[in-house]
C-alpha cells in the first residue's frame, strides 16, 4: 500500500517510469521501499541517500532525497532528520513533498517540545496545500496545540508573523479566547474584533459575535491607570513623592461615563530588573496607561515592555537621551540634558549675541555628553568654543581646567591690542610707568558653561574670579540651587541657567498646586512630586477628553503641544515623544527670573 502511494504521488508530480529498463530508479525505488516496508529504517536511510547521489540528475531526484529524512525519523534519530528536511526544502522550494517535509518538522518540534516551532512548521504545511491529507493533519495537530502546548506570547508571534495564513483566522480566535478566559478584555475585544472582520463568515462566528459583546460590557467598567515608582529601597522617598503627586492630580476624580478610575501602583524598589517584572505583571492588568518608572536605568526595560504589549508609558523624571526612542508608546517628560544644553548654546548665541565660549564640565559620561551638545550648537550658529576642559568627581583645585581657557585669552587679548582693537591702558600702570605682570591681566570671554553640580560649582567660581576672567556664567540645573545662591551670590549676578523644571514658577498653575500639595501633604513640593503631579494631570485632561484606551490615550499624548503644566512645559507632537520645552533663567541680586 505504501508503494502504491508513493508511485501514485510520483504520478501526480509528473514522473513516470512506465519506460525504464531493468536497473532503472524505478527499480531501485522498489528495492528501497521493500526496506523501508518492513522497518529497516537505517538501511533504508543509507539506501535513500545512495539513490539520491547515483541519480543526482535525475527528475524524480527529490523522492530519494525526501526518503532518506523520513527514514531518519522513523529510525527515532531526530537530529539528523531535522537537518535532512530543513536542506530539502531549502534546496528543493519547488517540490511537491514540501508540504509533507514541515509536517515532519512539525512532529520532530513538538517532541522536542520545542512548541512554538512545531505550531509553524504545521502552519506552513497547512498553507501549502489546505486541503491535502497533509495539510488536514497538520490542522488537525495545530488546533490541539492551541489550547494547551503554545502560549499567549506564541499565538502573537505566529498572528504577528503570519498574518496571510489560511489557519491565521483559528489562531485569532484561540488567542482572544484564551484572553477573555484570563480577563484580559481589551486584548479579547480587539482580536475578537479582528476576527470577524477578517475570517467571517468562519466556524466560529457565532460564539465570537457573543464574546466580543461580552468583552466590551467587562472591558470598559473601569479604567486602569498604572504607577511605576520604588515604594521600598534607597529611592523610596522619592517614589513616595511620585504617587504623592499623581494621587494629588487624580483627587476627587469624578467617573467618566460610569467608569472607574483604578491607580494600580506597583513597586520598583528602585531596581531595573524588578521595574521591567512590575511592568509585566502590570500588563495583566491592562492598563490604558503607566506612569513612571522614577530613574532612566529603570525606564528602559518597563519602556521596551510597555511598547510590546501597546501599552503607553509617560516617564515624569527619566531624563536619559533615547528612552522615547524605544517605542512609539513611550514618552519622556524630563528632557535629556542634552536638549537643554543645546537649547542654552542657541539662547546664549541668538538672544545674547555671544560668539565666543570655554567649557569646564564634570568628566564623567553626562557631562562630557553635555559638553559635546553644547559645542557642537555653538558651532552650528557660528560662533567658537576655545576651550573645553574636564575636571573628575572630588577635585577640589580646578586651576588645571582654568589655565588653558587663560591662556587662550591672553594670547587673543595680546594680539587685539597689537591691533589696537581693545584699549591697552586697562593693563599699564600709569602710576608706576610700567605694564601690569600678565598674572593680574583681566581677561574676557563672552560666555563660560560650567554644567556642574551646586557643590562643585561653589568652589570652582571663586577660583574663576581668582584667575581674572571676567565672563558671564551659564549653565544647567545645578544653578537652580538656592544654597549655591546664598554661597556665592557676589560672583553669580547676571549667570544664566536652563532647565525644564524651576519650582515657584510664576504661574497660577504652580500656586494652586503647591497650596494643595501642602494642604493635602504639610510639606512643599519637589521635582519629582511635581514633575508627577503635571504628567497625571495631562493622562487626567485625556480621561475627560473621552480617551479610555491605549490607543487614544496614546495617540492624545502625541498630541500635546506647548502644554503649561504646574511645574514644567511639555511638548510631545514635534519631538518624538520626549518633551524639549525648556525654560532659560537669570539669576538677579534677590531673585531668579525667567526669560524664556
């Protein structure tokens, strides 16, 4: 019966040994498949494999080579079957046992458990001839798998891979099942959406019609709204200002057509690996947004997550270059330090009119990232940074990083006044009738950047002024101190500074925030408090917008514009989804004022 198969197959494929000779590959096809009938699969394996060499040009070439893989299967040594149907269908695309080789792949991967594998081998030889024997047996293994053998992740691979299969239609069905029976409604309602507008009329119409209704009716009770914050660990202070601010923004929220607002907080204990768990777990949930995590090192993995399962995510405090990038669900409402130290470099060139820049900035990976962006702006509008230097954490005595930027000066102030651009009196001693020693030389320079840290800064200005350089100070956030402010305040009058974030901004949005915040806490608010407070608040304004979902809570954040939030300014719609709407300040005698 097995021959007759065979011979019937090689009809069907067009080869015909009706005319051969005694000898022929139609003999020694009989010869092998005796061996092959009465269990001797290794002999038939070497027998197969022998053919498929004598009668390497041969048309019907393929069947020896198909015969000696399934003889290695029927011997039980799966490896090497394996690895003989995988060169047959790479070397042979266009022949008829195609269909017949995936189905044997397929069995070798489910008893290998290696599940997700065997689903697309079956799947491929499904689609190569549906309605074939192999093809029925192939659906007939996949749809037991579905149920128990291939997982969630599994069926949105192969729906995500897939998608033309003649099977895709089950595997849409299986999935949005298998999620209305563990409550996750909304991933239910969208594929069970998906179904009947692509795979009806299909076997399975009438039951999904019902659960898609009835998916709908338990999806949309409530809202879920996820918080990502360290409520233990070294940063937990800070995680209790992050909900502190969010549950401020969403008091006495009132339901939003009979829904529910549900903050599902999760702890991070301010580790990277536990955020990107607490983000998993969270997703079972299926929250129409998450806020958080609090630090960068945290944000990446819950970002990368969050994007896979078309959550989004809204960061309040991760500031790091390219978390935004991760995904098109992600947005970063801290801008990198980068954007602000080029936004800086084009006030202090364009408004002030400086052309002419020395850098001194701390020596690890942020400062030099922040130097490099400042520099490179500066030369991008035409003016000139002459010196760039670094000092490492703990250095006390900056005169290695002065001297340099002096040097330069001094050398451009001697050749001004050889050019008698500059008046030559400022360092002659009249008196004396003599010139003042270079040492005591008052040199110029438009604008210095000093992106430091307030303690470093204390010390490393007053040995600026000591080394007479005369200059106006910018920098970034470690300006905005008001310890550094009452320490050096002599020397920094006139200092600009930019930053997304400066508290007591005047506005009615910061004084309505900070009175509740202190009403509701005793205490004032920081950053972080503040920061979470503005990124709930926006997450609040699409609630009441009517955006229940992920989808329009995302495509609502996309967006934002210039919005005036209590603490800070967000920008989403031009940016790729990470804020660049920075403030630049001056520091005054008595206050600090904003100019932009």
């Amino acid at each position: 019966m097995k021959k007759l198969t065979l011979l019937l197959l090689l009809i069907m494929t067009g080869v015909s040994f009706s005319q051969r000779p005694a000898g022929s590959p139609r003999e020694a096809l009989y010869q092998a498949l005796d061996i092959y009938s009465l269990g001797r699969y290794d002999e038939a394996h070497e027998k197969f494999k022998y053919l498929s060499e004598l009668y390497s040009l041969e048309g019907h070439h393929t069947i020896f080579k198909y015969m000696a893989a399934k003889s290695l299967y029927k011997a039980g040594d799966f490896n090497r079957a394996r690895d003989g149907f995988e060169r047959f269908i790479r070397d042979y695309p266009s022949s008829g046992y195609i269909g017949v080789a995936n189905l044997y792949l397929g069995h070798i991967a489910y008893q290998e458990s290696r599940f997700l594998d065997g689903g697309i081998f079956y799947l491929k030889a499904i689609d190569y001839n549906y309605k074939s024997k192999t093809g029925r047996v192939a659906a007939s293994n996949l749809a037991g798998m579905l149920a128990s053998e291939l997982s969630v992740d599994d069926l949105s691979y192969i729906i995500d891979n897939y998608p033309r299969s003649e099977y895709a239609g089950e595997i849409v069905y299986s999935l949005g099942k298998r999620h209305y029976e563990n409550q996750r409604y909304k991933r239910a309602v969208k594929l069970f959406g998906k179904y009947l507008e692509n795979y009806t009329p299909g076997n399975h119409t009438a039951e999904v019609k019902k659960l898609h209704s009835l998916a709908r009716d338990k999806a949309f009770k409530k809202i879920v709204v996820g918080v990502l914050a360290p409520i233990t660990g070294s940063y937990s202070d800070y995680g209790s200002a992050m909900i502190d601010g969010i549950k401020l923004a969403f008091a006495n929220m009132p339901k939003l057509d009979g829904k529910e607002i549900e903050l599902v907080v999760k702890d991070t204990q301010g580790s990277p690996v536990i955020a990107t768990q607490a983000i998993k777990a969270l997703a079972l949930e299926e929250p129409a947004v998450v806020m958080g995590p609090l630090r960068s090192e945290s944000a990446v993995g819950a970002a990368i997550v969050a994007n896979f399962n078309d959550i989004p995510l809204i960061t309040p405090t991760a500031s790091e270059h390219g978390i935004a990038e991760l995904g098109e669900n992600v947005f970063q409402m801290s801008p990198p330090a980068e954007i602000i130290a080029t936004a800086l470099a084009e006030y202090a060139v364009t408004e002030l009119e400086i052309k002419e820049f020395g850098i001194i900035a701390p020596g690890d990976f942020a400062g030099r990232q922040v130097a490099r962006a400042f520099r490179q702006k500066v030369y991008q509008l035409g003016g000139e940074v002459l010196s760039n230097t670094f000092y490492e954490p703990g250095e006390t005595d900056f005169s290695h990083q002065i001297r340099p930027l002096r040097e330069q000066l001094l050398m451009k102030t001697e050749e001004q006044m050889a050019l008698e651009l500059i008046d030559s009196t400022e360092y002659y001693n009249e008196e004396n009738e003599k010139w003042l020693d270079q040492e005591d030389w008052r040199v110029y320079l438009g604008g210095l950047f000093l992106p430091g840290y307030p303690s470093e800064l204390s010390l490393l200005i007053p040995q600026i002024r000591y080394h007479v350089v005369s200059t106006r100070y910018l920098g970034l956030d470690g300006w905005d101190s008001s310890d550094l402010r009452d320490e050096i305040e002599r020397y920094i009058d006139g200092s600009i500074f930019a930053t997304d974030y400066h508290p007591g901004i005047e506005s009615r949005a910061w004084d309505d925030f900070y009175i509740q915040y202190y009403e509701t806490y005793g205490s004032e608010p920081g950053r972080v408090a503040a920061l979470s407070y503005d990124a709930a608040n926006l997450i609040k304004v699409a609630l009441e917008n009517g955006a229940y979902t992920a989808e329009n809570i995302s495509a609502f954040l996309n967006s934002i514009e210039d919005y005036q939030g209590a603490s800070c300014t967000v920008n989403f719609k031009t940016t790729s989804h990470a804020n660049n709407a920075v403030s630049i300040f001056e520091i005054g005698q008595e206050s600090v004022s904003r100019l932009k």
